[in-house]
C-alpha cells in the first residue's frame, strides 16, 4: 500500500503514446478511487495526432481535491507506457515517488522529424537521477498470453499494489466491464492484471536483496 507521503493527496501521472491506452488507464484509476469515497480529479493532454503523438494523464484523488494538475516533483507514481515518455515526465515525481514503466521503445513524431534524440538508455538516466524505476517489458508480457492489446491491464496491474485502497476495487473495475460487454475476456484480462502485479513484485524484491548485499 502506498505510503510515501504525508499529503493524503495520491497523485499519479499517467504518460505514453496514442494509442497504447494511457487515457484509458487514467479513466480507471479514477473510477476505482471514485468508489472508495475520494474525491477525483482528472485532466489529459494528447499531443499532436491522437495515435503516435505524446499523450499524459494526471489523476489526483483524496478527501477533497481542488484542482485536476500535478506540479513538478509532486507525483507519487508515475506509470509509463512508454519508456522515454516516462523519462520525460520523471522530473514530476516527488523524491520518494516511484516509476513503473513499460520498457517499449517508440520514437514519437517530434523524433521522428528530427527535432528531438530519442536517449539511448532511458531507465538508466532514471536511475542515476536517484528515482526508484521498476522497468518491464509489457509487450513481451501481453505477446505471451496470447493478446498484444493486455499492455494496458498489465500496467493497471502493475501499479495495483502501490495504490491507498485494496487490488480488488481496482481489478473489479477492469474486469466488470468485460464480464458485461466481453464476458470471454474476463479471465484473459485477470491473468494479465496479475502478471503485471507479478512482474513488479518480482522487480522490488531483487531490489531489496539487492540492498541488502550492499548494505
């Protein structure tokens, strides 16, 4: 459960690229709070075309919430869909928040145009930056359960843990949406929402033994 600080404001930053399903991702963590009682606010922003161009969410939730933006070195979680996308946005993270990002690569327009380098080791400028990273690779998770579209229920499952309220109420939102519209995508999407719980968990202890081999 997410403890990192003394605000009993949670705010996260959701970033990527149109079309993997960032603003999608932010509608559900706000749904989810909605129904443990808190007060939501939401705002996103999508970046020139809405598929290939950036795109990042704010979702901000607590007692009472005034207003939907999250300043630089404010955010608790930052989840990104995007590997270099998250980078740029890790300068909004508070120093005792933390990235969950999904390690695909995706040069965006203003790259691909020239106007911008695309960074040759984006977790690694995280890292020595002083940011605790727990950096997967999505795709390659979602490609073995057979379905390239769970990246998005992967990373919702990713952050589940570090979240002020129970898994279920999140997952439950994921999943009672398909049982309504998609009832045979239930399970598939339950399998991908814990192997995205599964991955980071796994991530977070080698860091700690890692610590404690140093220590």
């Amino acid at each position: 459960m997410l403890n990192r600080t003394v605000t009993p404001i949670t705010n996260i930053l959701v970033v990527g690229i149109g079309g993997l399903g960032v603003m999608t991702a932010a509608e559900i963590l706000a749904r989810a709070a909605l129904l443990q009682g808190h007060d939501v606010k939401k705002t996103e922003t999508a970046g020139m075309a809405q598929r290939g161009g950036v795109v990042s969410s704010s979702v901000r939730f607590g007692p009472k919430v005034y207003s939907p933006d999250i300043n630089s070195g404010e955010a608790d979680i930052l989840l990104g869909f995007e590997v270099a996308e998250a980078l740029r946005w890790s300068h909004y993270l508070r120093p005792t928040g933390i990235a969950l990002v999904n390690t695909l690569r995706i040069p965006p327009p203003v790259v691909s145009i020239g106007l911008y380098p695309y960074p040759d080791d984006p977790i690694g400028l995280m890292e020595a930056a002083g940011i605790e990273v727990h950096a997967f690779d999505a795709a390659a998770l979602a490609e073995s359960l057979g379905n390239t579209r769970l990246v998005n229920t992967i990373m919702l499952g990713a952050i589940a843990d570090d979240l002020p309220f129970p898994v279920d109420v999140l997952k439950e939102c994921i999943l009672g949406g398909f049982r309504a519209r998609k009832p045979e995508l239930a399970e598939l999407n339950e399998r991908a929402f814990e192997a995205g719980r599964e991955a980071v968990s796994a991530m977070k202890a080698l860091a700690r033994r890692k610590q404690g081999v140093g220590a």
